[in-house]
C-alpha cells in the first residue's frame, strides 16, 4: 500500500496544500486560486480537497499531516516580543490580542476541526491522521533540497520570519538536513526589504516584486542611490562579513506596532517623505531608494551564500523563502560562481511551506531515504494544480454562450497560435495544470510577441492594467535561449535574471540615464524590447521539450515563422487577480481585458466573435489592486 503526506501551510498568508505520495509529489496549489482572494490566508479546504481528489486518496488514508510551522513557536514570538518591547508593543499587543486568541493559540484546534470536516459530518478526530510541526524554516529548506536535483547542497533560506527565524543556512545530504546557522526576529532581512517596499508606495507581502522591478530604472552612478545606500548601511542593518546581520530596531515598527517603520526617523533619515501609492508617477527618488535597498539585499544574500559555501564546502546551493523570489539577486549568485549549481524552489513563498513541510515529514519524520538523479529535478515544471479537459472547456464556453474551434492536432495549434503571436495579438494561452507558486510558466500565461516595441505598453495598460513600468519576462526555449541572453544553464521556473545578449543590443544614448523613466522604458534597447529590462536584463524561462512539450513546440513554430523562439510570458490574470485557475476563470479575465485570443487545450477563441459578457459591470472592485 502506498503511504500518503499530506502538506500544509495556513493563517498567515499564501495558503497552500501539497500531497505526496511514496514521497513522489502527487498535487500542490495554493487556497487563493479556487478561492479567487489574492493571498487568500484561510484555512486551504478547497485546495486539500483537489489534491486528495488528484490522490484519489481519502484524508483518513493518509499517514501524516504535515503543518508549515510550529504554532506554539511562534506564539512564543510574539508573546515575548511583546514583552521586549513593552510599553511601545501595548498597540500592537491589544490589537493583536483576538487573533492570537482565535488564530495562533488554538491554529491546532481549529486546524483539527476544519481537517475533521474532511472526514463527513460527525466525524471522530480521533481518526485524523497524526498532524507534524516541521520548523517554518525547516519547511522552506526543505522545499528548496528535496524537490532539487542535488544529492547534497548548501541550503540557504530567508524570508520575514516564522518562528523565530528570519534567515537559515543548513546542509542537504541525501534524506538529512542539518541547520548550520541562523538570524533570529527582529533581525529580518525580508522584513526590511518590506519595510522599503511600504515606503516606497507599494504593499507589503505583495509588492516587494514591484520595488524589485523599479530599482533598474534608479540611477547606477548618480550621487543620490550611493548616498541612500550608505544610509542604510550606517543606520538601518549593520552587515558583517560573514552575511549575518542586525537591524537598528529604533527605526523599525513592525515588531512593536501596526506600521513597518518609524516614518518620523525614516524621515529624517532620507529627507524623502514616504510615497503614497496613488502617486501615479513615480519621483525618480524612489527608483534611487529602490536601488539602494536592492544593493543592499544583494549584498546580504551574496555573503550568506559565501558563508554557506565556506560552511558546507557543496558546488551546489538551494534557495527559498520570500527573499529567493528576488530573482536579480539569484542571478547575482549564479554569476558570482560561488557554486556550480543553483536550484531555486518555484514556490519560495509561503506557500511552498506546505509541500515543505510535508518532504520533511517523510524524509525527516518517517526517515524515508532519497535519491536524487543530478539532472531533473522532483517537481515536474511546478505543473501541480488542477487539469480541465476539452470537455469541461466546452462545457465553459456553452455555458457563456462562446463560439470557439477546436484545433484537431497539436501541431496545427502551435503553427496557428504561433502565426497570431506573429501578427502581434495577444493569446491567453490555457492548457494542462495549473503551476504551483507565483509564477505562469507556459500553463497559465498571456503570451505576446517579445519583438514587438508596443506589446510591454500594450500589456502593462491594457491587460494586466497595471503600473507601467512593470517588466514582463520572456520564454525561450531551452537550446534556443544561448543566442538571445547570455547565460549558459536553465531556469526553468522564471526566478533568474540575466543580461540579454550583447548581440541583440542596442546601444543607448550618452544621455540615457538622465532621461525620465518613460522615455527610458519606451527606448528601444534590444531586438526583443518587450522583454529586456532598462537595464538589459530579463526575467528567463528556460522550456525544456520533454517537461513542457506543448509550449515547447508553440516556441518552436514560433521560432520557424518568426527565426525567434522567444515570447513575453505573464501570468494569466489582471491586477490584483490570483491566477486563473479553470476554464470559466480564463474566459472571464480573457472578455474583461484587451486580450485578442483565448487558447483552452485545443480550444481557440477570437475576441471579435465573442458575446458581450454579461456580469456584473463593476467587476474591477472585485480585485483589490495590490
Ligand atoms: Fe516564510
């Protein structure tokens, strides 16, 4: 019989579950795509129900439960923070104290209870499987090493915090993870990345990925980024050589009130007052203080992962946890050749907690051995959600009324859809399943032609509709992608930022950096400008034939029409909207934006013969913008 983990990560925010099977990962998604909230935090009922359906496996057959964190643990955190920082923590102690109450104390009874309804109406908990507490960081490390390729591997974590961890390097042997070090809360690199991210107009949790994206646009050699920086060096975190570090905690809120910082200090600090994010345009200071802070991080993680190479002695470095989504400072460790190899977990956030939690279960936990083949890694391209079939797609497009084709063989529909990238129309590109973590990876995309100087506008304002200077990230085929971005392995999962090929660039004014951030973005950097970031870097995925055949060959015809096997990819959704996850979702966003064709499996739509949608019409307050 076969031995079933089922994984968890829940009430903070990002919920998700993952279910393995004999150690194999069966299914994982993440609670905010059925549910359709945005880091939906609650409890994942509609996810663990897919993955026990993806089973075929019922929640008392299954050996273990496997929670992402220690829920005493960290009311212990909070507890004693609160008494560290007393009286300054009174606010936050008293506004705290329901959900401490209600969510932390009792996360135990209340998760046994909302598990026990998976077992049918008066059901005996006794006949729940025994829930595990892997440590938070455990649980990312353990998401990083596992699924990797590597036998044995450095393992460097950070995020936030858990616990009381905010930052961890461990080691990976085989079926064993030996933590090395740690940095304890307060002391938080994420938290302080956060904390710019607030400052800087963006929300936390949320934007950190839009700081990320403005700090190319602040100027490399101008005064005013180097003085930021140096601010924050003498002021903020004090950096030692080996990457550990310790925040100035006067200048912080986050573990005393309800804010991230002291705007006053901050103030004082910077001279710069914090952005208010309904400022449409960005002052060009914030694109400094984003540089400076993204200087900074990549400073910190490029130490811990010195650290863990002196450490461990490994070639090959695992990363995750929020801060291995900063995928320019991922690249920065890749470049540095530290190590030989680096695999990222695609679902470094939170969420990736769940099937964390649930690999250290069985490898830690029930001591199960594990074998890593060197070359692929467990977690089948992150394409672990939900499938729809082509009949539940056009059981979709009855239900709305949607004339639609369906394209006989695959062949036909990468020459076809291929030819409309061609044309520059924009294709909502929906097929097999859903991808697990934040990223859409060729499953649930929107896919545009990269060589096209209006598509980033076009897909910035009137798709996405979102914040302009936003870049979008390209697909290439993996043997393709030597000749366009200079960068000789994979990623696979779009957390790697690379320089574009000196080949395909095109050489910028004397004057370039001195130009507004408009006239920057519009300024037609390379042959493939939807994709090449003002400061020639991109976001890549790599497509390998056998993980993704589909979208492989798309590329592919792609390629044969166009001599370019390279496209924008962006996530399926508009702002503020988790990732489409079913079919109904997909022709929705597809009628409420600019997009001009739909592909679902072997199903294709044009927009222009489509029937009004009708919904409600004020469909845009369903999302809050993040
Ligand atoms: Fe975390």
């Amino acid at each position: 019989m076969s031995d079933y983990v089922l994984g968890l990560s829940a009430y903070y925010h990002d919920s998700a579950a993952a279910l393995l099977c004999d150690g194999r990962i069966v299914a994982a998604a993440q609670e905010e795509r059925f549910t359709r909230k945005k880091h939906d935090p609650a409890f994942p009922v509609r996810a663990v129900e897919y993955v026990l359906e993806a089973g075929n496996v019922s929640l008392e057959d299954v050996r273990g439960i496997a929670f992402y964190e220690k829920p005493l643990l960290k009311f212990e955190r909070l507890l004693e923070t609160y008494h560290a920082f007393a009286p300054h923590g009174f606010t936050s102690f008293l506004a705290s104290v329901p959900v401490w109450i209600k969510e932390k104390l009792f996360m135990e009874t209340m998760m046994e209870r909302s598990l026990g309804e998976f077992l049918g109406p008066e059901a005996d908990l006794k006949k729940l499987p025994k829930i595990y507490y892997p440590e938070h960081h455990l649980s990312h490390a353990a998401s990083a090493f596992y699924p990797s390729p590597f036998n044995e591997a450095a393992i460097v974590t950070v995020d936030g915090v858990g616990e009381w961890a905010s930052t961890s390097i461990s080691h990976g042997q085989g079926s064993s993870i030996s933590s090395l070090t740690k940095i304890h809360f307060p002391h938080s690199l994420g938290l302080l990345y956060s904390a710019f991210t607030v400052y800087c107009g963006f929300k936390v949790n949320s934007g950190e990925y839009k700081l990320m994206g403005l700090a190319p646009y602040g100027n490399p050699r101008g005064e005013r980024a180097r003085q930021f920086e140096n601010k924050i060096r003498e002021e903020l975190i004090d950096i030692r050589p080996d990457g550990s570090y310790v925040l100035n905690m006067p200048y912080f809120r986050y573990a005393t009130g309800l804010s991230m910082y002291d705007p006053e200090r901050w103030l004082k600090l910077f001279g710069l007052p914090p952005r208010t994010a309904e400022d449409k345009d960005i002052d060009p200071a914030y694109m400094d203080m984003a540089l400076a802070i993204q200087r900074v991080t990549e400073d910190v993680v490029l130490r811990l992962a010195a650290t863990a190479k002196n450490m461990t002695g490994s070639s090959n470095i695992c990363l995750a946890g929020g801060v291995a989504l900063n995928c320019v400072a991922n690249g920065k460790i890749l470049r540095s050749n530290l190590f030989d190899r680096l695999w990222t977990q695609p679902a470094s956030g939170d969420a990736g907690g769940a099937l964390g939690a649930a690999l250290a279960l069985w490898h830690i936990g029930f001591e199960a051995p594990r074998q890593a083949d060197e070359k692929n890694d467990a977690m089948q391209g992150a394409y672990l959600g939900p499938a729809f079939g082509n009949d539940a797609a056009v059981e979709t497009c009855r239900r709305f009324g949607a004339p639609f084709e369906i394209i006989d063989t695959e062949e036909a529909l990468s020459r076809r859809v291929a030819g409309l990238l061609n044309q520059g129309q924009v294709v909502g590109w929906f097929q097999g399943r859903m991808e697990y973590g934040p990223r859409a990876l060729g499953n649930r995309s929107i896919l545009g032609d990269a060589r096209n100087p209006e598509m980033q506008k076009r897909l910035n304002l009137k798709i996405k509709y979102r914040e302009g200077f936003r870049p979008f990230a390209p697909s290439v085929t993996e043997e393709g992608s030597h000749d366009y971005f200079d960068f000789k392995g994979t990623s696979p999962y779009m957390l790697l930022t690379v320089p574009v090929a000196e080949s395909i660039r095109q050489k910028l004014p004397e004057n370039y950096d001195q130009m507004d951030m408009w006239e920057r973005l519009y300024f037609l950097r390379s042959t493939l400008p939807a994709i090449t970031h003002i400061d020639y870097s991109a976001r890549i995925q790599t497509v390998n034939k056998e993980v993704n055949p589909r979208y492989w060959g798309l590329l592919k015809a792609f390629e044969e029409l166009s001599g370019c096997p390279v496209v924008v990819n962006t996530s399926f959704n508009v702002r503020g909207e988790p990732v489409v996850c079913t079919p109904a979702d997909a022709y929705r966003c597809f009628m409420r934006t600019d997009m001009d064709y739909l592909v679902i499996n072997d199903l294709l739509l044009d927009k222009t013969s489509q029937p009004p949608l009708k919904e409600n019409a004020d469909w845009r307050t369903q999302f809050v913008l993040d």
